[in-house]
C-alpha cells in the first residue's frame, strides 16, 4: 500500500483496528474503521488508546452496504475478512466505488478457495472437523466455528469475486493467492 502522509483510509469491518493501526504507523494520513459491531469498535479503539494512537483515526458503527461517507472521500478502502459476512456483496463493492476517489485502490484479503487439491482435502478436513471440535473445547462455541468453515466455502472463488468487483467499475482488477488459496488479496 505504501501509505503516505495525505493518504486517507477506511477499513471496512474493521473494529479492533489493525489494519488501521498499522496504515497509521507505516506514514498514513487518517484512518476511519467502519464495523458494524459496536463493541468491536470499542474493543479497537480503547486498543489504540493503550497503544498511545490518540489521533488520526475516527471509529464509526456503519454498515458496508451503505457506508457513512461522502461521495470520493477515501484514498484506499481495505476490507479484511469482513466481506464474506456481508448480506449483499454486490452493494458493498458499489459502495466502496462510491467512496473511492478517482484513482484509489480497494485491497481486500479474505479467505479463498485451495488451489492445490491434496491441500485443499486437508484444509477441507482441518476447517470442518478439527477447527469447530477445538473452538467446542477452548471457547465453549463449536457452532462459532462451523459457521467460519461455512462462510468460507459459500463465499465466490477467486476469479467470480474478480469479476464481482470489476463488474461494479474497478479497473486492474486481480488477486494473489497466499498459501495455496486458503488466503487472498484481491
């Protein structure tokens, strides 16, 4: 991203604040974290406050289908595992459009499809038998779990959410895997 001083983010779904935090602490200009969960906000911003970040960042409960800012006033819109819970995907990628200012750039990591078959039988098996049997042992919430291991298969393989972000406008649009698919940055 290589912020700079003037440059503008928001990160939707972004309530504890990392990616805004580290934008900050790289040379950025102002970061507004958008989330949707209040007590994730509040979470993050006491988290910068601890973390000696008093200014250059605004916390704001808002929806990513209908984002609270003006019309071309961000540099970069980042979303990190946020979209694959967001209802209408499609309506979220026409309002980071909507917000962006001619030339900026939307960065979104999410967790993809395995590219590599015998890694995508063990991710597969990882995602859907041991990870909800250890989130049932360690945090009480098996059901949490499955539903991460669900979302994740529900959500569009790389190339259709390619083309769901290119269809709403963007231009040079395109991913990187990261560790076979099981991440993305598009």
């Amino acid at each position: 991203l290589n912020p700079r001083p003037a440059m503008r983010l928001a990160d939707i779904g972004g309530g504890t604040g990392d990616i805004a935090l580290n934008f900050l602490s790289r040379g950025g200009g102002e970061a507004t974290v958008i989330d949707i969960n209040q007590n994730m906000l509040d979470a993050g911003r006491d988290r910068a406050i601890n973390a000696g970040q008093l200014t250059g960042i605004t916390w704001t409960c808002g929806d990513a289908e209908s984002l609270p800012l003006d019309d071309g006033s961000v540099d970069v819109l980042s979303a990190a595992f946020s979209l694959r819970n967001v209802t209408r995907r499609d309506r979220a990628l026409r309002e980071a459009w909507r917000v962006l200012r001619p030339g900026g750039r939307f960065l979104c990591l999410e967790f993809g499809h395995v590219t590599i078959p015998w890694l995508a039988q063990a991710y597969d098996a990882y995602s859907f038998k041991v990870l909800p049997a250890l989130g049932g042992l360690i945090a009480g919430d098996a059901e949490a779990y499955r539903y991460l291991a669900e979302s994740i298969r529900r959500f569009p393989d790389q190339d259709a959410f390619t083309a769901m972000i290119a269809d709403v406008g963007f231009e040079r649009t395109r991913y990187r895997n990261l560790s076979g698919g099981i991440a993305v940055i598009f």
